[in-house]
C-alpha cells in the first residue's frame, strides 16, 4: 500500500483522537480511578467519608458551582436568527439578454452618454460569460430610455425593495413592528436624507426610542457588518430585544453611462433585491444561531483599497472601477479571514494539521512542503459565498476545496437573481433551505466581499430549518440547479 | 464671499435676492465660517466627485492626525472607528479611506453611517459605546464627524432649499474613546447617559428635512415650515427619558408637585393655561451645569433656550459657534464644547449635556462628566479672545441693503 493511501486511512482515526482528546485522556484515568477505589476497600473508603468535615464537603459542591455560574455569566449572550424574508422580484421587471442589450443600445443615442457600440459589444461578450441568467431584474428605472437616475426614482425602488421584504418578514414572524428595538440598514451606494431607517420608522410606525443606524458605503459584504452591529447591540440590551437588519442596493443612480471598461462591468453584473433580516437573544422561535461574525478590512494596502472604487471617469461619468487585481486582493483578504475565523470553527484535529504544516514551512523552508489547506468542510455543512462573479465563486471553490454541490447555492443565485450586492447571502440561504437540504444541527458559512476591500464572515448553526419552500425560489426552485455553460449563447 | 456666490446663481430673480438678504441677516453666522475649495474657485456649479474627496482628505489629514497626535495612539491601536458624513457615502466608505490613509489593522471593525442628519454625531456615539461594551478587552474608538459641502451648493430657486445655502459650512470632528482603565486616567470626560428620540413615525416630521428634486433636476435639502415643531415634540420626547436619568430628585418631585397643582388649578378653571403653563418648568441646570446645543440655527438655538429656560451665559457657546462656524451639521457639537473648553468653564466634576436635532427627525442627548483637566483651545486657539464679540449685527445687512430698495422684479448684474 502506498504511503499517501496509508495515511488516507489513517486520517479518520487520527481525526477521532485529536478531536475527543479530552474524552480520549479522560477515560483511562476515570478507570484508573475507580480501579483504585475498588483496591481500598469499603469499610477504609467509610472511614475516610466520616473523617470529612463539613467545610470540605461545602467547599467541594460551592467552588465547582459558583466556577461554572461565573463562567456562564461571563459568556457573551446568544444572539438568533428569527426569521429572514428577500424581496420576491417580479416577472415584469426580469431583463434577458435580449432586452439589456437592446436597451444599451439605445441608450448610446442618447445626449451626454458617451456609452459606443464597441462598449456594448463589450458588455454583451461580459453578460455571455457572466454566469447570470436570463431572469434577473432591474428596477423600472432603468428599463426607460434615457434610464432615470434621479432622487425620486432611487427613493421608489428602495421602499419597492425594502418594505415588501419587511412586510414578508413581519408576516412570517408575526413581530409587531412596535416591538423592534434596533434597527441597522445597510446600503452602499444611496444614502438619502432622511435615511433608510428614518423611511422605515416612518412606514411602519415604530416605536420613538428605537436605535436605528444606516450603514452606507460598505460594499457588498455590508450585510455582515449590519449582523455584527446588531449583534453588539443585542448584547448589551436588555434579554428578549429584536434588531431588525435590512440589507439592499439600489441600482437606479448608478447607471454608467461611459465607456470606460471596467466600470462598465458592474452594469452587467449588479441587479435589484434586498433582504431582511430578524434577530433577538430570545431562542423561543429562533431558527438560527450566530455562533460567530469575523470581519477583515484590509484596506490599509493601496492596493486593495483601489481595487472597487467608485470614482468619474475622464468625461465625467461617475460609476465603479474594477480594478484587474480583484480576484488576487480577494485572495489575500480571504486568505486573512481564514486565518482568523479557521482557530474558531475549526476541529481540532485540523488545526494542530494546520500549526505542524505552518511550522515545517518554517524550520524547512517554504519551497519543500506545500501549505495545509485546512478542510472547512468539517466546520461546515453549508456554504454560502457572495454570488459577486462567477470568477469570485470559482476562485473560492478551488481556494477552499468545495465540491460544485457546496457552491451550488451561490452559482444558482448568481444566475436567478444576479449579484444583489449584500443581500446575496440571503438568496443562497433561501436556495438551501427551499432545497430541502438544511437539517437540525447543520452549521452555515456566509462569506461576503466587498469594497475596501473587506472579507467578512459569519457562522450559523441551524435550530429549524424552514418548513417550506416559500421565498424568493418559490416559483422556480424545481428548474435548479441549471448547468451554466462557460458562454452563454443568447 | 457668500454674496458673490449667490450673485452667481442667475436663475434667482429679486424675491429671492430679498428672501436670501433675511435669512442670512438673520442667520448669526458671520463672516469667517468655511466653504470648500471648489466654492473659492467658482466650482460650485458643476462638483466632481474628486472634489468631494478632497474635501474630505482635507479634514482627516488635519483633525484625525493631530488628534492622534496629542493623544499618543498609534492608528494601529484603534480598535473601532465610526464614521458619520451626511451627505456623501462614495465606495469604498470613507472608513475604510480613514483606514488606508492612516494605515489601521486589518481587524478594525469600521462603520460608515450616511443620512443620518445633524444629529448622527451622538447616533455614532452611541455605535461606539456599544462596540465598547460588547467587547471584552481594553478597546480604543475613533468617532469622526463631518459633512460634505462640496457637492450640495443647491443651484435651483426653491426657497426651501435655499436655507441650506445659507447655514452649512465645512468643519469636522474626531474624537477618542476607550474602556481602558489605564487610559482613563488621562480622559477629558466620561459619557453618562445617551437618549436617543426618533419620531419618523409622524408624516410631517419625517418630511421635515428632506433631500429631493425640486421639479426641475436639481436636489437639495429642502428644510419645510413644520421643522420647529417636529423639533420641539421630539425634544419633549427626549427630555421626558433623560430627565429621571440627569436630575436630582429633589428637582423631580419639584416638577411633579407644580404639574400636580397645575393640572388640579386647571381642572378647576381658576387660572389661565398659559400663565400656570409658563410657570412650571422643569429645571435641568439642577442636574447639568453646561448646554451644548447644536447651532443649527438661530430658531433652534433660542427655542430650546426658551424651553429649558436658560440664560444667555448658558447659550453663549451654541450662538458663538454659529457666528463663528456657521452650521457644521454633526461635529457642530464639538466646536460648542471646544468654547467651553477654551473659555475654562469646564470644571473637573461639571456636567455637560449635549442636544442635538437631525432629520429624521431625531433629537438625540447626552450627558457627559469632566474628568479630566480640560484647558486645550483646540480650533478656537486663534479667536476665542474675541469672543464675545461687541456687536453681531451682520454686515450683509449693510452691504446688501439695496436690495430692498430696488423696484421692479427683476435684477441685472
């Protein structure tokens, strides 16, 4: 037998030892110890009971008790997901291939756009290899000629987006809105005056004293940052709070109507949907837990901060630069991440792999041996990565060793809905949950990216998975997964 | 200079020119309060987004820098940084361009927040305060406040959108934070008590200060004639939570007793409303020495002085801010506190209370205790020695003044 194969088999039983290491060590000595009470003899073991004085006996149940009510006081609160409603795009605001292009084209005669024929060629090559399909959706907006950018159109999508999915959410929980005490908006490219969370007060009547926030600019990974927020706030509230978390991106203003290449790319990825979020510190109806969020900003570096920037181009045109390097600086900052959320979620048995191969890489020299890629399907039984691009999800399957089914939920969103920017994660977890294939205990890995250029995760652990396939996939969850081909053919 | 550019805009005809004289007569802003670059270079017209930037740039390279400066933190010590700009929320955030410029850890945990109005300074507090208790160890915050000028000078002829011409000036904050007791020892201050009030759930309040299309492509913030009220209901709202939190009892029980009477003398119908109305008030400088009120304007400074009944002395800070530094929307605050400070009226022991009000509409207090020395002039180094000045009659009147004389509608320059 080969050495390679040897080990293989010899992987399981190692996993087994290193994982229940303390069960492992326990064990023996818990026989040792009762072997040697058995060889004293009951009438010495009396004798040395009645020899006990009360104080010992005092001491012996106080201090284990009062250790474990100090170190369960001293834990941070749990914080759950209640429930999770998306924004359910409609069919009359779908654009396929056909009607984008066609209106791209059009709008190239338009007075002040310096949008050509060769940029639209360019996009259609984009869109064909993009991985999207041929049902995402694009506000009203943007389906006139010339688009509308204005403020009154950008406010119509938003509260299009944002109140349908609360009203979903609202429904499905059966939480009044009064009851909401913190709520944490997240949107990166809009930010009116008053804010998202001054509109939805507004709407829904809440309550005068309730925290609100609105988190802009933060890229698409935003949605994690809000879950953090929320999740900070939680804490340090009173038992029982709710925070309501709404996460979105409103396309109308950020139409680009320029030439310039890579800043014509986020026109063909970048798509509506929103989603809402409901978490508390109560468990009673929870459906997730939070058991970890890890952010990573890496935006120190000139080069990462550059990499999504939104900036005007030589005419004037405002939109968003994607820099070359954005698949390498994604890399890095996942790379960063990994290393910061792996000692958390990690078994042990991976870790020590992980420190061993770190530490021959150092005392050996880096050439000879290869990095231990720790298996994070030990850690989790779900993925859910940021559907930013198809290269994006491709990159992270070969980074972290994923089958196709683990990607599945991201590629399958990233073709029904596009990339939705922050609320993407919630599409995938919808696709997970109306696939029948979240259980009890499974533990879920959301992993957002985004301008600044941040990596941001969060681990969840399933309590109740959902008990239909009501959602976002409703309609459309028998015809998935599709096979994407490499070029779309439209 | 603010003549020059409202002279510029020559879609105004002579009702306006008039309307402008009155609101910036009656402003209390003065003659050195700060525009951005493109403002001076007859930009304001047509901003770029880089403009913007810079005028950002500009801000932390001075504040932030100096701020960790004096302090001796390392930007790799921060822990967490929150930001607040109203008006202006480019990608990536301009946290994260805080981070990259000043070279911060990869784990900071950075928050941008936008649209929040006037009184996102203390909803940031609030954030890092939170961040601060949630975490375990010793954590150092970076709270930095300020406004984007550059790209909102509004354009159109919509009176309501005019005001903001006339108030909002350049000018920011950064403030330092911890939980770490051996940091302590050095703080200025220590934050109390934080009440935040949000009454979005009324139509006319939420539309109060809104940012919108003016019928003719062009945005600003269109401040609306119910502003004062909402202001006032949301200041009610707020000081009716802070009150048990700030005052004494002895001044609680006072309140109580006179509402009692008041109520009973009403019931009976033997005085007038207003005249027992007037008289019962309650009494906050029996909890707070010091008044930081957001210089919005002089509406809001006098009508939160005529609410909580205080004393010129006690708004001196507020007015001279505005004089000085116009309306700088959320670090406003700051600059109010920075008089104080330069002044030497705070006292180890004081406490200072902090309103603010913002769209929304929020009106949003805190309390602070001053722990520490606090003698430092910061931005008011150069002028404080003017201030009070003798008079502050506003020189447009003088200079303007024609315009009220001129006949006709129309106006040729």
């Amino acid at each position: 037998m080969s050495s390679a194969a040897q080990l293989k088999r010899l992987k399981p039983v190692y996993q087994c030892v290193v994982n229940n290491f303390l069960l492992v060590l326990a064990v023996p000595l818990a026989v040792a110890g009762v072997v040697s009470l058995a060889r004293v003899g009951p009438e010495e073991l009396l004798a040395k009971l009645q020899a006990l004085r009360p104080v010992h006996v005092f001491l012996a149940v106080f201090l284990p008790a009062a250790a474990a009510t100090l170190y369960l006081m001293m834990r941070p609160r749990a914080v759950y997901l209640v429930d999770y409603a998306c924004f359910r795009t409609k069919a009359s605001g779908r654009v396929p291939f056909g009607t984008f292009l066609e209106h791209a084209k059009l709008v190239t005669f338009i007075e002040g756009a310096s949008i050509d024929e060769r940029s639209v060629r360019f996009m259609t090559r984009l869109l064909e290899r993009s991985g999207l399909g041929e049902e995402t959706c694009l506000p009203p907006a943007h389906h006139y000629i010339p688009p509308f950018r204005n403020l009154e159109a950008s406010r119509e999508e938003v509260e299009l987006v944002i109140f349908s999915a609360i009203d979903d959410l609202l429904a499905k929980t059966g939480v009044k809105p009064e009851a909401v005490d913190f709520l944490v908006v997240n949107c990166s490219l809009f930010a009116p005056v008053p804010s998202f969370a001054d509109m939805i007060i507004h709407r829904y009547g809440m309550r005068s004293d309730v925290r609100n926030v609105h988190l802009s600019g933060m890229g698409c990974s935003a949605g994690l940052v809000s879950v953090g927020l929320a999740r900070n706030f939680l804490q340090t509230a009173p038992r029982g709070s709710t925070a309501l978390v709404v996460s979105t991106e409103t396309i109308t203003p950020n139409y680009y109507v320029g030439k310039e290449r890579a800043m014509l790319l986020p026109n063909c990825l970048f798509r509506m949907g929103g989603a809402a979020a409901l978490l508390s510190t109560s468990p009673a109806k929870a459906r997730f837990r939070l058991s970890r969020v890890v952010r990573t900003l890496t935006g120190a570096q000139d080069g990462a901060y550059r990499c999504v920037y939104q900036e005007e181009d030589e005419e004037g045109h405002r939109g968003i630069n994607l820099n070359k390097d954005l698949m390498t600086i994604a890399g890095d900052a996942l790379k960063a991440n990994i290393t910061a959320i792996g000692p958390l979620v990690l078994p042990a048995s991976e870790q020590l792999l992980f420190a061993l191969s770190f530490i021959a890489r150092r005392v050996f020299g880096s050439k000879g041996i290869k990095p231990y890629l720790p298996d994070f399907r030990m850690a989790f039984e779900h993925f859910c990565i940021h559907a930013g691009g198809r290269a994006v999800i491709d990159e992270l399957q070969k980074s972290l060793n994923l089958s196709d089914e683990h990607v599945e939920a991201s590629r399958m969103a990233l073709h029904r809905f596009g990339n939705t920017s922050s609320s993407s994660l919630w599409y995938e977890l919808a696709y997970i949950e109306a696939k029948g294939r979240m259980r009890k205990g499974d533990r879920v890995w959301m992993i957002g990216f985004g301008s600044g250029f941040k990596c941001n995760s969060a681990a969840w652990e399933c309590i109740e998975p959902a008990r239909d396939a009501q959602g976002p996939w409703a309609e459309c969850i028998s015809r998935y997964p599709v096979d994407i081909p490499d070029v779309l053919k439209h | 200079m603010a003549g020059s550019l409202v002279f510029r805009n020559h879609r105004l005809g002579l009702p306006e020119h008039r309307f402008l004289l009155r609101v910036i007569v009656r402003s209390g802003i003065g003659e050195h309060s700060y525009c951005p670059r493109n403002f001076v270079e007859r930009r304001e017209g047509a901003p770029t987004h880089q403009d913007a930037l810079d005028e950002m740039d500009a801000f932390f390279d001075a504040a932030i820098a100096d701020l960790l400066h004096r302090t001796g933190v390392a930007p790799g010590d921060v822990d967490v940084l929150v930001v607040n700009v109203c008006m202006f929320s480019p990608g990536p955030s301009l946290a994260s361009r805080i981070v990259r410029r000043f070279g911060m850890r990869e784990d900071v945990a950075a928050y941008n927040l936008s649209g929040m109005g006037c009184s996102a300074g203390l909803v940031s507090l609030d954030l890092a305060r939170n961040a601060l208790r949630a975490r375990p160890a010793s954590v150092i915050a970076l709270v930095v406040s300020t406004e984007s000028i550059a790209p909102h000078w509004y354009t159109g002829t919509d009176r309501s959108m005019m005001l903001g011409n006339c108030l909002f000036r350049c000018g920011g904050s950064a403030a330092l934070l911890t939980n770490d007791p051996s940091l302590g020892r050095r703080a200025k201050m220590a934050l109390h008590h934080l009440v935040r009030a949000n009454i979005a759930a009324d139509d006319e309040a939420h539309a109060s200060a809104q940012k919108r299309d003016d019928g003719s492509g062009r945005a600003g913030i269109s401040l609306s004639k119910d502003l004062p009220k909402a202001a006032a209901r949301a200041l009610t709202l707020n000081l009716r939570r802070l009150a048990p939190r700030v005052l004494p009892v002895t001044e609680l029980a006072r309140f109580a007793v006179r509402n009692l009477c008041k109520n009973l003398v009403l019931s009976r119908g033997h005085a007038k409303k207003t005249h027992v109305a007037a008289a019962n008030k309650i009494n906050f400088k029996a909890g707070v020495e010091h008044f930081c009120i957001h210089p919005g304007g002089t509406a809001v400074i006098e009508g939160v002085k005529a609410s909580l009944d205080l004393d010129a002395y006690d708004v001196e800070p507020a007015r001279m801010t505005l004089h000085r530094w116009g309306n700088t929307s959320a670090s406003s605050l700051w600059y109010v506190l920075s008089y104080m400070e330069a002044k030497g009226r705070l006292k180890r022991g004081d406490r200072v209370l902090m309103l603010t009000f913002g769209s929304g509409f929020k009106c949003n207090s805190c309390v602070w205790e001053v722990k520490g020395c606090m003698a430092d002039k910061g931005a008011w180094a150069e002028c404080v020695d003017e201030y009070p000045p003798e008079t502050m009659a506003n020189p447009y009147m003088e200079k303007y003044s024609w315009l009220n004389d001129v006949q006709g509608d129309a106006l040729l320059l």
